[in-house]
C-alpha cells in the first residue's frame, strides 16, 4: 500500500515555543536529555538550538539553590563556562543527587548506632544540606590557597556548618565505611585512630560530597585514596611533601576541574598565611582558626560553640533565604537568640 504523505505525530506537530515550554517542566538528568534528543531530528535541533534558555530556566525552577550557588562563571567543566548549559545542568542533578543521597544514608541508620543523627528531621536535613553545599563550594576551590580564603571569608554561621558536616562525616564513616576508616580498625589504638580521622577530614574538605558518598558506597578508589594518604601522613607532615593523587579526574561527574598534585601555589600557602612552621597546615586547622578568629572563643571550646550555634533559631528554623546566604558566605544581622 502506497502513502500519498508522511504521517507525523501530535508531538512533531506543535509549535516550536510549546515545545521549548515543555522541555523546560520535564524532570532534568543527563539520560532524559539524551531520550529527548533521540526523539527525532526536529527535537533534537530544537533542544539544541535553544540550550540556553532551557537551560537557564530548568536550572531556576528545578535547581534553584544550587543554580544560585554554582552559576556557570564559576566552574571549570574542564574549560569556563560563560553562560547556562546541559553541562552546568548535569553538575546541578547530580550535586543534587548525591546530597540526597547522603541525606537518605544518614536517615537509614539504626538507633543502635553510634551516629549522633540516627533519626533526622527536616530540621537536621535542612542543616545538613547546606552544609553539603558549603562542602562543594569549598572543593570547587582550585588550589589549596584559594580554600584557606574561602575558609576565612565565611561568616561563622556558615562555619558552624562545615564543623559539623566533618563531624558527623567522620561519625557515619566510622560506622559504615570499609577499610581503615571503620571504628573496628585500631579500636584500642588512639592515636592511629586520630590520624585516621585527621586524614579522612582532609579529604574530605578537599574533594568535598562525593569523597563522602563514594566512601559510604564502599569504592575502592575512595578507600585507597584514604590509604594511601595515611600511610604518607608523617612525611607529609614534616616534609610538607606533595600528594600525588589519582582519585578524582577532571571527567569526574559532579566534580569541577582541579590540579591532582601540589603546585608552586600551594607550597607558599603557609607563607601567603603567615605561618612560620615547615609542616604543611591542614585544612582542618584553618576551619578551626576561621571559627574562633569569628567568634573570639577558645580554639578548645569550637565543637561546644559549634552545637551551640547549629541549635540556635538561626539554624534550627533555617528556610532557604538563610540557607543561601549562609551557603553563599553573605553576612547578617542574625538574630541568634543565644
């Protein structure tokens, strides 16, 4: 049988800007991207055509926060992006994704663990994700400089953020994570457990969420990386020697282009912070020194100052318009009730 015409489909039928409409109220991740532009050739140069704008406008009413958060100037997906694309939006799902993620692991675990948040709240949740996101901020720092000064500039609220986020990451790591990093390894052993924890807390606040989740997901590469980092922790510490790292590449999802080794910049960061000691300054010393320069208390007294502040009605009613700033590193006049 012979057809006089071709047949064509509602879909192929509408006018470009409904189609555009459309595509922008779809549930957005990398594979029903790709299911879209295998529709048929009109879509596909519809949806690339118009990238920009879908873009821009998935990223505000699906992402929001993080779109506020990681705008495209920002990130190195390897090269600068100048404007919203389906790449920002890949990074924006899956930075998502993996705070959920680790919000779901956390909620999952039994009350006869020793992790301090077996039962979460919204309140904690909320709490939770914001310090995920100062997390990335900090990991999208590309050399270990720039993250002393992002450390330094933020308000103390936002500090309090990230000390509980190392806190309770070393806690559920301990608790569920494979390897050294299991309370079970070196039990009796104090100090090893310390180092552990110290190395652990590094990397952590280097590569930020997705080190945690790989970590909790029992990764080889994740694993060894820790490993490896303990086994040269002495001499890293008193030779201030480079890291040589492979665990995450550029091509890495949810993670931003970075320099695996040491650079020149990095190996004057001590000097560019005043620091008069040969051994290389842990991130994790600079959190502390941020927060007590903030808040004018003891370096001893941090964690309690901390707990403190993490329930104060700042944190403890935290909507989104707070969220973002804290993430963001905008200071107020917060009304701390404490």
């Amino acid at each position: 049988m012979a057809f006089s015409g071709a047949l064509f489909s509602p879909w192929e039928q509408l006018p470009v800007d409904l189609v555009v409409e459309i595509t922008t109220h779809l549930p957005f991740t990398p594979s029903t991207l790709l299911s879209l532009l295998l529709v048929n050739k009109r879509t596909h140069d519809i949806v690339t055509h118009y990238e920009h704008c879908l873009s821009k406008a998935i990223g505000a009413t699906q992402f929001p926060t993080a779109a506020l958060v990681f705008p495209p100037p920002t990130l190195l997906l390897p090269e600068p992006l100048s404007q919203p694309s389906f790449r920002w939006l890949s990074l924006l799902a899956h930075r998502t994704a993996t705070i959920s993620a680790l919000i779901a692991k956390t909620t999952s675990l039994s009350q006869e663990t020793t992790y301090p948040l077996p039962h979460q709240t919204a309140h904690w949740n909320a709490i939770q994700r914001g310090s995920l996101l100062l997390l990335y901020r900090l990991s999208d720092q590309p050399t270990q400089s720039q993250k002393v000064s992002f450390l330094l500039s933020l308000p103390l609220y936002a500090l309090a953020l990230l000390h509980l986020e190392l806190y309770l990451a070393i806690k559920i790591a301990e608790e569920v994570g494979e390897g050294i990093i299991n309370a079970s390894f070196a039990r009796n052993d104090t100090a090893t457990r310390s180092d552990i924890c110290l190395v652990f807390g590094e990397l952590l606040l280097k590569y930020g969420p997705r080190f945690l989740n790989d970590v909790l997901g029992h990764k080889a590469d994740a694993a060894q990386e820790l490993h490896s980092e303990w086994m040269c922790l002495d001499s890293y510490q008193i030779d201030g020697a480079a890291s040589s790292t492979t665990y995450i590449t550029n091509n890495a999802p949810g993670t931003v282009t970075q320099a695996t080794t040491n650079t020149e910049d990095d190996d004057n960061d001590d000097a560019a912070q005043g620091s008069t000691d040969p051994r290389k300054r842990t991130l994790t010393s600079y959190l502390r020194e941020a927060f007590w320069r903030r808040d004018g208390c003891g370096v001893q007294q941090t964690s309690t100052k901390m707990w403190s502040l993490v329930q104060s009605p700042v944190l403890w009613n935290m909507d989104e318009a707070i969220l973002r700033h804290l993430v963001l590193g905008i200071e107020a006049d917060w009304k701390t009730g404490i």
